[in-house]
C-alpha cells in the first residue's frame, strides 16, 4: 500500500499544479481573500483548502462523537473515582478501585474470563483456519459453503442464545443429549452444570461467530500471489510445505490481527453468560463484563462499575501493547 | 494483506462500478491457490481433497443450516414433541398454529416493525454522519482533518465496555440540554452514529475516487455541497450499500443497549422482547417467536449474500 501511494502523489502533485494555477487567476472572485500560497499548501488536489464548507460537513460527526464517544470515554474515567448519585458526584479518590478489587467475585470473574478465553481461542482459532485453507480450494459451490458459514453470524445473538438453550437442555430429551445418547454416553447438565456451563457457552460463542472470521482468512488467502507458490513448487516444495511457508506466512499479518482481536472480542464476554445462565450456577459463569454490569444496573453503583471498566479497559491496552510488542520482536527475529 | 487493501472497490470514474463485480468474479473462481494443476492431478490429492471439503460440507450443513431448520422445524411441533423426540419429524402433526399464536400473543409483529424503524433509522443516521464525516477528512482536507480523524480512529481502541455506564448516564441526563433521550429511539441512533469505524471505511472508498473529477468539478463551478451530491455520493452506491447492510444488520442484532435505553415495552425491538417476555412461554410458542425473529436476517442475508459477504472482506482490509 505504502508503494502505491508514494507513486502516486507525485502524478497528482504535478497534475493539479497544472490545472489549479490557472483557476485562481481566472476566478478570483470567488475567494477573494486567499491568496495562491502554493509554497505554504502543497496542492494535492482540494477542493478548498479548510474554510467553512469543511467544517460543515465534520460537523454531524464531531457533535455525535463529542456528546456519545469522546465525551463518555472522559466522563467514564473521571466516573471512576467519583461517587455519582445520578445528579451530583463528589470525588472520592481510589475508592472505587479498591472497593472493586477487594470484591471477593473479582478473582472468580476474572478466572471464568480467562476459562472462556482460553477455551474460545482453543476452538476458535484453529477451526476457521482449517475450513479456510480447504475452502479456499474450492472449485466450485464456494458461494454456498460461503453461505453456509456465514448463516450463523447473521442469527442475533438472542435468538441464538435462546436456540442453544432449548439445544442444552438437561433432561435425556434435549437435543445434545439425544445426541450424545445415540453414542451411549449418559446425559450431561449443560448449563445447570458449574463444570459445563462455561463449555457450552465457548461452543455457541464459536458457531455464532467462526463464520466472519472464515470468510476474512479466505480472501486473504485467495489474495496471496500465485507467484509465490509457483516459486516454491519450482524449489520442490510440496502442499504441507507450501502450506507451512507459503500461506501461513503471507497471512501472517493478518493472523496476528484477528488473534488480537479475538482476544479483546472474548475477554469482553457479555451476552453469552447474561443470557445463558445470569453468572450462574453457583457464579461459575460470572465473567468481568457481567459485574460491570451488575454494579451498574443491579446495584446501581456507578462508580464501582466504572472503575471496574477502567481497570478492564487498562488490561486490555497493556495487553495490546504488550501483544504488538512481542510479535513485532517475532518478526524481526 | 497489502494486496487486500490495494484491491480498492474504485479506482477511476468508468471502472467505479464494474471493479467490485470483478473481484467478485475472481473470487468466486480463482486461478489457483495453494494447489497446482499438478497437485490436483495427484489421484491421493484429489481424494484428500475431495474426502474433506466434502466432510467440511456435511459439518456445515449440520452447524450452519442445521438449527436454523430444526427450529423452522420445532417452530411447528407440538411442546411435546420439542421435548421428547427432538429430532423426529412432526409425529403430532404440523402446528402452524404455533406461528399465528405466536404473532398475536406475542406480539411480534409489533416488535419486529419497531426493529425495522430502529435498523433503518440507524442506517440513515449512520450514512449521513460517516459520509459528510469522510468527505470532509478525504476530499476538502481542511488543516485540522489529521487531528479530526486521529480522535476519530483513537476510539476504535477504546474498548466498548469503558463507555458502556457513562454512555448510559449521558442518555439518560444530556449534559448541557437537561433532555434525557430514554424511551427515545434517538438514544440508539446518535451513539450508533459515532461508528469510527464505518468512518474509515468510507474514507477509504472516497480516498480511492479519481481526484481529476473533483478538479473537473471545481473547474465547472461546483462547490463542496455540489460536489459531494452530484459526484462523491453518486460514486459511491456500492460502499453506501455495504455499509447501510453491515449496519441494518447489526442493529438487528443488537440487544444490550436497546434494552437499557428503552425501558418502554411497546417501544422496544425484537430481541429485547424476545428475552423480556418469552421467559415464561410455552416452549413450542417460544421457539416459533425465534423462528420469526429470524426470519427477516437471514432472507435478507441470502439475498444480499454478496454485499454482504465483501464488506465482512473489506472490514478484514482495514483491520489488517
């Protein structure tokens, strides 16, 4: 990308100086204050440079973002040490923080987190890159597998959730354990079950979401240059080789990424746990994101859920930065 | 990746609309990928290969159009059945009764017309913002545009759940008005709107229009305001469609921020009644309240399959 947008300025620089010299001379009714300066503005081929027309048109998205983005992130940080009472707030220092932290759910919330995290990316990582690799073979009927493994992103999550829960049910007539019957193998609890619950809820989370992640590595892997693997098929290299330092390093990039992501996606688990179970049974589903919102709509202490944000909210960056900072290192290796 | 993002929906005015229809094309049936011709002439290779995307297809048959036909199936069984024989085929017989009960007791008609103001609103309100937004950084390039889109693109790595409480506290009290948005589909709309996101990948689309047709424009006389409805939007139908599809979905699914900000029953979508009343249901109602409630996604994703399908690609080019 760098490439071809360094090649390409150099044409525009030259194509606009050409048409925009002449224009201000002819018309110089119209901005009647501003001089040329083409050594001040470089010309890449503005309308007008700044100006009211520009402000106009920003300024739908800088009132949104100021009044339900910009504005929300501050006030949350500052919420988090403040005792807010809906109308007034006094400052309270690093009360919430320590009240939130000496919680005794904190360390089982963050323990089921990390359960659902880690359980997510142990299925939710290698699956789609399989089915990508093969579907990416495909000669035909790609538009239907595609289909296919996209149906489920488009189901709302509510109605998924509901759907799995009548899957899930603990009785020998529920679906998954009709299944699990035809193998001979005794019913389980599911959801009712402090050892199954968080399982269960990988599983849905996984089907619901596997198919965008499919669809994003098999564009990229129809976007690696054939030449590469002409290349390696020249130096001998077989499927499992070309596979191996071929694809996966080209998708590296992108790999990385989505792992990122993934990440972030899960530790943020909200509406599996809040629609399955309620934390529950016995809290064996409590995740962060369900005590935020606990502490903010149950108990109605939005200081406390702030704080509890902020902190998550700290983890992740250190975890992004952290995560840029390995890799990176990786690839310099 | 860089050949991802080079792969630019347009390029130049003639090209504009053909190019997406092409790369749709090439990716639809590519040359080749990780196999030769040789490799596919290998008979191990070919059954491999055969062996295991048909296995792939099975799988997805089973977990991608698989629930959905069992509740289209349970949708019209009797509670009974659901429970005892899930995977037998009606043996009480067809209940499309379910179906009508459903509708009326239920009221899920009503709910799902509340959804499809909700998801068309937010596409309007989402559009109007995104692309005046993306204009302004990609075509006029005022000198504050830099630091315009860097608070813009610095939200994308706040996580959600920082804004989530304040976001709430903010709807409910308008800091500066004294207004309270509750009970207010606007309460969903204007935070809907602020979608960096979809900023950036409007911008992307704008930043790859020919700038000759902006000079060509400017030469004749035309303005921003001109500029932007007779070109830049004309030009830009197919991202507008992705986006406005991206969108209208995901507010159909939407679930969480409805149900806080809309406290009002009649008032809300159809995911949040969904979860709100249906608790203590029968069953077999239930299950044919989901089947209705989803209906409406999936037909419009099997019709929109394509759009759909290259804006989840296009969101993978501005991830990477």
């Amino acid at each position: 990308m760098t490439t071809r947008r360094r090649a390409r300025i150099p044409f525009q620089k030259r194509a606009t100086r050409m048409i925009t010299a002449p224009t201000v001379d002819v018309t110089p009714t119209t901005e009647p204050s501003r001089p040329p300066a083409p050594s001040r503005s470089r010309p890449r081929a503005r309308i007008r440079r700044g100006g009211g027309a520009a402000l106009v048109f920003a300024l739908p998205a800088i009132i949104v973002f100021a009044y339900f983005s910009w504005g929300p992130i501050i006030r949350g940080s500052v919420m988090a040490f403040q005792k807010t009472n809906f109308a007034v707030s006094e400052w309270v220092g690093w009360v919430n923080i320590t009240y939130v932290l000496s919680d005794p759910l904190l360390p089982t919330a963050i323990g089921n987190t990390f359960l659902f995290v880690v359980l997510g990316m142990l299925i939710g990582f290698p699956v789609p890159l399989f089915l990508a690799v093969f579907m990416a073979e495909l000669r035909r009927g790609r538009r239907w597998f595609n289909l296919l493994s996209y149906l489920p992103v488009v189901v709302p999550p509510v109605v998924a959730i509901m759907l799995w829960k009548t899957f899930y049910a603990p009785s020998a007539g529920g679906a998954f354990n009709t299944v699990l019957g035809w193998f001979g193998i005794p019913s389980i609890g599911w959801l009712d079950s402090t050892t199954w619950a968080m399982p269960a809820m990988v599983l849905e989370a996984t089907w619901a979401g596997a198919g965008a992640t499919v669809i994003i590595y098999i564009a990229a892997m129809t976007s690696v240059r054939v030449e590469l693997y002409e290349a390696a098929e020249l130096d001998g290299a077989g499927i499992l080789r070309k596979i191996c330092h071929v694809t996966l390093p080209q998708l590296r990039g992108l790999l990385l990424v989505m792992i990122l992501l993934q990440l972030i996606g899960t530790i943020q688990v909200f509406a599996e746990p809040f629609l399955f179970t309620g934390g529950g049974p016995g809290n064996s589903t409590m995740t962060v994101l369900l005590m935020v919102y606990n502490y903010a709509f149950v108990s109605q202490d939005f200081g406390a859920a702030a704080a509890l944000s902020v902190l998550l909210a700290l983890f992740l960056g250190l975890l992004s930065a952290v995560y840029v900072w390995v890799t990176k290192k990786w690839s310099t290796d | 990746m860089a050949s991802m993002t080079e792969s630019h929906p347009a390029r130049t005015a003639a090209a504009a609309r053909p190019a997406p229809r092409r790369r749709m094309r090439a990716e639809d049936a590519p040359e080749r990928a990780i196999l030769s011709a040789t490799d596919r002439r290998r008979p191990g290779v070919r059954v491999v290969l055969f062996g295991v995307q048909a296995l792939i297809l099975v799988g997805l048959l089973i977990a991608g159009a698989g629930p959905i036909l069992w509740l289209a199936k349970s949708a019209v069984s009797t509670t009974q059945d659901i429970l005892t024989q899930p995977f037998g085929l009606w043996p009480s017989g067809i209940q499309l009764g379910n179906l009508v009960e459903a509708w009326n007791r239920s009221a899920i008609g009503r709910y799902m017309f509340n959804t499809v103001i909700i998801a068309a609103g937010q596409a309007v309100v989402t559009l109007f913002v995104c692309t005046t937004c993306a204009y302004c950084l990609s075509v006029l390039r005022p000198k504050w545009g830099p630091w315009l889109q860097g608070a813009i693109l610095a939200t994308l790595f706040i996580p959600g759940i920082v804004v989530l409480v304040p976001l709430y506290l903010t709807v409910l009290n308008l800091p500066g008005t004294g207004g309270t948005l509750i009970d207010n589909y606007l309460a969903i709309w204007l935070p809907g709107a602020a979608n960096a996101f979809m900023i950036l990948v409007i911008k992307r689309f704008f930043d790859a229009l020919p700038r000759d047709l902006f000079e060509a424009a400017r030469l004749d006389g035309a303005g921003a305001w001109r500029t932007f409805f007779s070109i830049v939007l004309p030009l830009s139908r197919p991202i507008m469609g992705v986006v406005a599809l991206l969108t209208v979905m995901g507010s159909w699914k939407d679930f969480l921020w409805p149900m806080l900000v809309l406290p009002t029953r009649t008032l809300q979508p159809v995911s949040v009644a969904l979860f709100l009343n249906l608790k203590n249901t029968e069953l077999a109602i239930q299950l044919a309240a989901l089947f209705l409630a989803l209906l409406v996604p999936v037909i419009l994703f099997v019709i929109f399959q394509k759009q759909f399908l290259r804006g989840v690609s296009a969101s993978a080019g501005v991830k990477g």
